[in-house]
C-alpha cells in the first residue's frame, strides 16, 4: 500500500506526455515532482530543472529530488529521437538516442530504488514507443524503446518480491510538439506512418496519461512486467512504418 505522503517523478515533465500525466495525478489530488530541461512558470507542481543528457547534471538532478520528496513512484518519460536510415548512423546520433532513453531511465530507477525498498512499495512505469516493434529509417529510436521492454521485464522480476511493480506504456502516434517537430506532415513516411492507424487518428497525451495512471495505481497491484500499446491499433496492423 502507498503511503498516504509520497510523490510521484515524472521526467521530462512539461510538456506533452509529461505534462499530461502531471496534470492527471494532480486532478487525482496526487504528489508530483517534475524534472525538465527548462523553466515553466506555469508548471503547476515542483519542478526540477537539469539537462539530462548530461551525465554529472542528471546525478545532481536526482539526488536533488531524492533528498527534498520523499518519492516511491516514477515515470520514465524523458527520450529522445533522431531519425537516421541505416548507412546514414553516426556515432553522435546513437550515442544520443541510447543516453536519453535507455541511460537516463536506469539512473532515474536506480536514484528512487533505496526509498522504494525501505517503504516495501514502489511504482515505476517506462514510456516506450510502438516503434518498438520496428521503424523504417528509425532503427536506434526503435532498439531504445525495445530495450526499455526488457529493462521493464527484468527489472519486475528482480524486484516483485519487493512490493515494486515495473510495467511500460509504448504510445503510437501522439499529437506532441515532439511528434510534429520529428514527422513534418508533409513527408512521404509521416503520412505513411499516420495511414497505418486502424483508428485513423492520432492519440492525444491525455490517453497515454490514463495507461500510465491505470499502473500507477492500486487497481494494478498484481501487475508487472507489462508492456501496454496504447497505439489505435498500429501494432496489430498488417501496414508497418
């Protein structure tokens, strides 16, 4: 059981999907601490500023958050994307990709695990990518948000006994400031990638918020090591992009 006072640490926080589940566990009267690269006079919870691709700034970040709230639950939310086709990967680029998705969340997980195992209660819950599945001209960004999958299946079954629950929401296609910016509407692999929606929409981040909210809560106790894709469908889809 989660104790009545604690907080939740959303990386990557202001905006889009952060932002959204922020929102969502404050509207739930829940605690929330956030971290983000920039200021955001209207951020309405703490808010923790750091550059988390730097290696020594995220340490800081984290021990900062750690000591000031008393945290037992974290949303893996911070990535990162730079779409390369195969031939065309640079050292710079997968170095980036793989930091900032794959590195951040461990040292994130490892900085609130000493709290969780002393309160025998934890949530952690990874944001990946349907992308995971495989994306043409993506393929760092994809092997990021696979690995993610497997940080979240291990990391469940090292620590279920523990009363620590580690699951992963692997959005589609999400109506973002990021999304935009990565996938110009106007190229053939955007249109593409929008065309293989069954639902023929793209999601919004308050619905990624309400899967990331489902494993946040008590209603998901005896879940873990779950990947949920909340993706209209693209993950089933025969039309792969």
């Amino acid at each position: 059981m989660m104790p009545a006072t604690s907080f939740t640490l959303v990386t990557g926080a202001t905006k889009g999907i952060g932002r959204a589940i922020t929102e969502k566990l404050l509207a739930q009267g829940e605690n929330v601490v956030g971290i983000a690269r920039r200021a955001d006079p209207g951020f309405p919870a703490p808010l923790l500023l750091a550059d988390l691709a730097d290696h020594a700034a995220r340490k800081q970040v984290l021990a900062q958050a750690m000591a000031s709230y008393p945290v037992l639950r974290l949303v893996n939310n911070a990535g990162f994307n730079r779409m390369q086709p195969l031939g065309e990967i640079t050292a710079d680029a997968y170095d980036e990709v793989l930091n900032l998705n794959l590195g951040v969340t461990i040292d994130a997980t490892q900085a609130v695990l000493p709290a969780m195992r002393a309160a025998g209660f934890g949530r952690i819950v990874n944001i990946s990518s349907r992308s995971l599945l495989g994306r043409m001209g993506g393929s760092m960004y994809s092997a990021a948000k696979a690995g993610l999958v497997g940080l979240t299946r291990s990391w469940a079954l090292e620590l279920a006994a523990q009363g620590i629950t580690v699951n992963c929401v692997a959005p589609g296609p999400v109506a973002t400031e990021m999304f935009a910016h990565n996938n110009p509407p106007h190229l053939p692999r955007t249109q593409a990638m929008l065309a293989a929606i069954p639902m023929a929409r793209m999601g919004t981040p308050e619905e990624i918020a309400g899967a990331v909210g489902y494993f946040l809560s008590a209603g998901a106790s005896f879940t873990t090591g779950q990947t949920l894709f909340v993706c209209g469908g693209a993950s089933i889809s025969q039309s792969q992009y």
